[in-house]
C-alpha cells in the first residue's frame, strides 16, 4: 500500500515527535540540548514556524508547532536534521543518520485538545530531558516560545495563568487523552473531535483518523429488501 502523504495544515498545531534510530539516544547532556535548541530558534525564524512546546528526552524530541504554510513543518525539520546531526556527530565521533525514519506528526485540534498537547509535552519528566516547562510557571521567558491561546485563556495576569497552569500539569493529561495524541502523532492523524477529523479530510482528500479494521459492511442484497 502506497504510503499516504504526510498531513500538516497551516495555521493548525501539530503534535511532532522525531524518534533516535533503533531507539539510541540523542541528546548525551546540556550541551546537545543547547545546540538543537539553537538550530530550532534559527530554523523556526527562518520557516515562520510557531513553537510552543518541546520535550528533549534521551531517545525523542517531541514538539507543538504551527507552521504558516504546509511545507515550512518539513523544512523546518530537514534544517534541524542538517545542523544538529552534523555538529552532534563531530562532537561525539560518530557518523550516520540519528534519526529513525522521518519525523511523525498529527494536526491537534484548538481547545481542549490542544491545551493537553501542551500539557504532555510540558509535563514530560524533568529528568529524563529538558522541556519548556518553566517559562510558563513563573521562569524566564524564552524568546523561541509562542504560547497557544488556550494558554492564555487559564487566566488574566501572569499569575493566574501560571498558577492554574502548574495546577495542569501537576493533575496530569488523562492516559486515553495522552494515548490518542501519541497514537495521532505516531500515525500521521489528527487528534481530536469526529467533526474536527472529519473536517480536516474533506479539506486534504486524505483520511485525518485509522479506518476502521476489517472489510466495509455489505448493504442488503436486492433480494433482501
């Protein structure tokens, strides 16, 4: 079966993640994270990019990104594979690709579902990586970060917002809620509300969710009627 082209919208928030080959690590320490970071910031200006979130963990970089057209997401990620592959292998003496495959993603629905995209990527352990966390609990602002609407609606001043956000990720995204994401991203689907996903497809002419396993359901015969 023919491999369905990727689905990315522009203006919509997708949900990326770029997994290690063969599930070796990419990031060693602070400094790797620093140099992806780095090679990020300039790629999302260059691609007009939006981030909002990211979660450098030891195996996968996870991500909520809105591009301004369909294609800058690719390029976006072809850039960082360019840099930070090339300086991550003359650091550590190696050669060869990182990656395993090309990057996955799926197009998050606004609302709810997007505010718990953030959440997961945000919530991602502390000390398994490094994550965008703290920018939005009271850290440093991080000039490379757009935060989504959903973010700014926990709250009328910085403190509110911080507060009930914190309250967030301390609850946690609920495991059907995380799955579906993971399970969206990983497929190449959206993530989301039937009409949501079923608007998504009559405007690509591509499925936005799994087909249903098994043969389509025979209508009664003639005979039958």
């Amino acid at each position: 079966m023919a491999r369905l082209p990727r689905l990315v919208v522009a203006g919509q928030a997708h949900f990326v993640v770029q997994r290690g080959h063969s599930g070796a690590p990419v990031f060693a320490d602070d400094t790797d994270r620093a140099a992806y970071l780095a090679a990020l910031r300039e790629a999302a200006a260059t691609e007009q990019v939006q981030v909002h979130a990211y979660a450098l963990l030891p195996t996968e970089v996870q991500m909520l990104a809105t591009p301004a057209e369909p294609a800058a997401l690719s390029r976006l990620m072809q850039a960082l594979g360019r840099r930070y592959v090339a300086a991550h292998n003359r650091r550590h003496g190696r050669s060869g690709t990182l990656w395993d495959g090309r990057f996955r993603c799926g197009v998050v629905e606004p609302g709810t579902t997007r505010l718990q995209a953030l959440c997961l990527i945000d919530g991602a352990s502390a000390e398994a990586g490094r994550t965008s966390a703290a920018q939005r609990q009271g850290g440093s602002r991080d000039t490379l970060l757009v935060d989504p609407p959903e973010y700014w609606q926990l709250g009328n001043t910085p403190f509110e917002r911080e507060a009930a956000y914190r309250a967030l990720l301390q609850a946690g995204v609920p495991p059907a809620a995380a799955q579906a994401l993971r399970r969206a991203a990983l497929g190449g689907w959206a993530a989301g509300s039937p009409g949501f996903k079923a608007g998504l497809a009559s405007a690509s002419s591509r499925p936005a969710q799994p087909r249903p396993r098994g043969r389509p359901r025979r209508g009664p015969s003639p005979g039958n009627r």
